[in-house]
C-alpha cells in the first residue's frame, strides 16, 4: 500500500517534468515514431496512464522514465517520500480527530459500561481502557506493561473490552472470560490466558480452541459445567457484538488499542509510553478541574 501511494503521489509531482519531456522530445523526435496527436495541455490535464498509452511514442516514453528516474534518485528523492508522509499524517490526524469525536458521544459505553470487567483499582484518578483479543501476539507483548502498571500505580482503573477480530477461537475465548466473570474469577482466567495458554486464531478447529479454553478454566478453579451454559447465554453475545461494535467506533483497527484520558493509542505500547499517556491523562484531568 506505501508502494502504490508513493507511486502516485510521484506521478502527480511529476506531471509538469513529464510536460517537459514532451517538450524536450518533440523538439527532436525519432524518425519512425507517430506525431503527437494531442496538445501538452490535454496530457497534463488527463490521466498519466491514458497520456502514455494514447500520446507518448516509445522514444517519448523512454525519456520520460530517465527523467523521472533521476528526479527522483538523484535530484529531489525526498520530495515523493515528504509527500506520502504529509499524506499520511493527514490521515493519522482526521482518524485522532474522529476518534475523539467518537469518545465523547460513547463516553458512558467506554468509561461506565458496567458489564466490563475493572481491574486495577476501580476507585482510581485516573482510566485505561484496553481493547485485546486472546490471540493477538501484541496484546501479549503488551500484558507484562499493563500488569507492571497496575502492580506499581495503585491509582489506575483499568477497563477490560474483550475485542474478538481476529477470527472465531478470538470471540470463543472472549465469551469464556465474560462468562468467567460470573464466578468471580475473570481476571485470573485473563492473565492465564495471556501468561500460559496460547489461543489460536483463524479457522483453527473448534477442539482445539475448546481444549485450550476449558484447560485454563480447570487451572483456575472455574465450575466446568457453569462456564459452558454461561458462554451460550445470549447477553454475554450481546456484550462480545457490543465491544467490537465500540471498537470500531472509536478507530481501533487493531489489538491491542488503549483509551487513556480522551486519547486513544493504537498497538502494544511499551511500559514508559503508557506511563507517560496514563501521567498525561492525569495532568490534562487536574487541569480541568481548576478551569
């Protein structure tokens, strides 16, 4: 996808060099090459592919491509790679901006769902939101930070938002920890999950996700047969469809996403990222109380 953008974003830097190519060729053209048929202005105004394939002779063509090649290896090789970086981080701030857009009209669905699972200390002064999946290698990159934060910043509320995307054994194992949280025990089965098991993920066979899920529910004490009733029941589904309905609300394309503040973090942010969001979100907050 890069390759494809800064192709294009070449082609269109490059359209007044290519005119005077044309310029440049027609002052001397090959003998046996066809006569341009069409004005300069008709080819920069048009598409580059129809002013190749509709316009340019083959020897026309060839001292467009050495042109291009020296602008962009020898004379100006930024200009295309500071065009696709300007591009990208316009897209990068409409999707922060959106993404705040989004925060503030699911504030409540983020922040106060009392369904989601809290961890951390559920009185703290300041909130982290994680979206994970149980099959994300990221997500489980990013669990020993998370868990280091808790253990050492008794002020953190932590939100836990189950986000299956990564394919049915992701959405089993999240009904299986929202059904944990029934017997008391969602964090345990969480952090063996992420510590000592290993949920696949994509089309892997139903037995072995179920092998998986039911090993680490006997490892942690759960009532077998309550934790497979709980899993079918209709409002844990409902809770699953509601998080990844949230997820992409908010722009969280990927696991693990975390919402700190009115912020939102995309992948597995390392310990002193987080802790700087999380002090960030702690100054912005006491800031706005004294407004």
């Amino acid at each position: 996808m890069r390759r494809t953008l800064l192709l294009s974003v070449a082609l269109l830097a490059l359209m007044p060099v290519m005119a005077h190519a044309v310029d440049a060729t027609k002052a001397a053209p090959a003998p046996a090459a066809p006569a341009v048929t069409k004005p300069i202005s008709s080819v920069t105004t048009g598409t580059a592919d129809a002013a190749v394939q509709g316009t340019f002779s083959e020897t026309q063509k060839a001292a467009i491509e050495a042109i291009i090649k020296e602008y962009l290896t020898k004379k100006e090789p930024e200009v295309v790679y500071n065009a696709a970086m300007e591009y990208e981080k316009r897209q990068m701030d409409e999707a922060a901006a959106k993404a705040s857009t989004a925060l503030t009209a699911d504030h409540d669905k983020v922040f106060n769902d009392p369904n989601s699972p809290i961890g951390g200390n559920p009185n703290g002064d300041v909130t982290m939101v994680e979206f994970f999946d149980y099959a994300c290698g990221y997500c489980k990159m990013a669990e020993p930070s998370v868990e280091k934060l808790i253990k050492e910043d008794k002020g953190i509320k932590l939100i836990y938002k189950d986000y299956p995307i990564l394919g049915e054994p992701s959405e089993k194992a999240a009904k299986a920890a929202l059904a944990a949280a029934r017997q008391g025990k969602y964090i345990p089965f969480h952090d063996y999950l992420f510590a000592k098991a290993q949920v696949p993920h994509g089309n892997a066979p139903a037995e072995t996700t179920d092998k998986v899920l039911m090993d680490a529910a006997k490892e942690v004490g759960l009532d077998i047969a309550k934790l497979k009733k709980d899993m079918d029941d209709p409002a844990i589904t409902k809770l699953v469809d509601a998080n990844v309905a949230l997820g992409q609300d908010i722009g969280a394309r990927g696991t693990p996403t975390f919402v700190i503040g009115d912020k939102v973090y995309p992948g597995a942010l390392p310990y002193e990222q987080l802790k700087s969001a999380l002090n960030d979100a702690r100054t912005s907050s006491k800031d706005a109380t004294k407004k």
